[in-house]
C-alpha cells in the first residue's frame, strides 16, 4: 500500500532535524536482577563516551551500584553502619 505525500518531504525534513538535535536515549532492561544491566550501561556509556560522545548516565536504582562502580567504591572504602 502506499500513500501521497501531501506534505512535499516537510515531515521528512523535520524528523531528519530532529535526529540530528535531540540526544539518543538506550535503555538496558529487564526483570531480572543480577544480569549485567548496571554492567553493561556502565561500560556502554564508558565506551561511546571514550569514542567521542557526549554521554550521561542517570542512574535511578536506589542501590547507587552505577553511581559506585563510577566513583570507584569498593567494599573495603564504603561506610558500613548498623544504626
Ligand atoms: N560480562 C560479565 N562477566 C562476568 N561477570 C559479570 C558480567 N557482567 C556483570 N557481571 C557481574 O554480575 C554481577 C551482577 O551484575 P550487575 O550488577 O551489572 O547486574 P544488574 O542486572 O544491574 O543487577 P541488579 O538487578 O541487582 O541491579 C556483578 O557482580 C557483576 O560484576
Ligand atoms: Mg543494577
């Protein structure tokens, strides 16, 4: 099936422009804990990022193991407290 294009390319145009201007966003998911999603967002942003990108990682897990793995915690420098 195809269809006219009434718009002369116009919406072309703008969808062009607006992959040109607007970040790309990866989302790595899935139910399952422990399978290398935090991992693989780490080294993913690592990676473009050492290719040229301008890369942000939003980390928005409360356990903060992105943020961790970012700043170079370890178990041995974390505070660990009972209270
Ligand atoms: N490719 C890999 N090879 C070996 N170990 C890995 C690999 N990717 C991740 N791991 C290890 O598996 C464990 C779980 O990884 P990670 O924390 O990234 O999973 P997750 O899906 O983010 O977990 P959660 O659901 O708790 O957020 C970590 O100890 C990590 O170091
Ligand atoms: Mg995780």
């Amino acid at each position: 099936m195809s269809h006219t294009d009434v718009s002369g390319g116009m919406y072309d145009k703008i969808f062009q422009t607006w992959e040109v201007v607007m970040a790309k966003k990866i989302a790595l998911f899935n139910h399952k804990g422990g399978v290398s999603k935090t991992t693989t967002a780490f080294n993913l942003g690592w990676a473009l990022a050492a290719n040229g990108r301008r890369v942000v990682l939003v980390d928005a897990d409360p356990q903060c193991n992105l943020t961790g793995l970012i700043l170079g915690y370890t178990v041995s420098n974390k505070q660990i407290s009972n209270n």
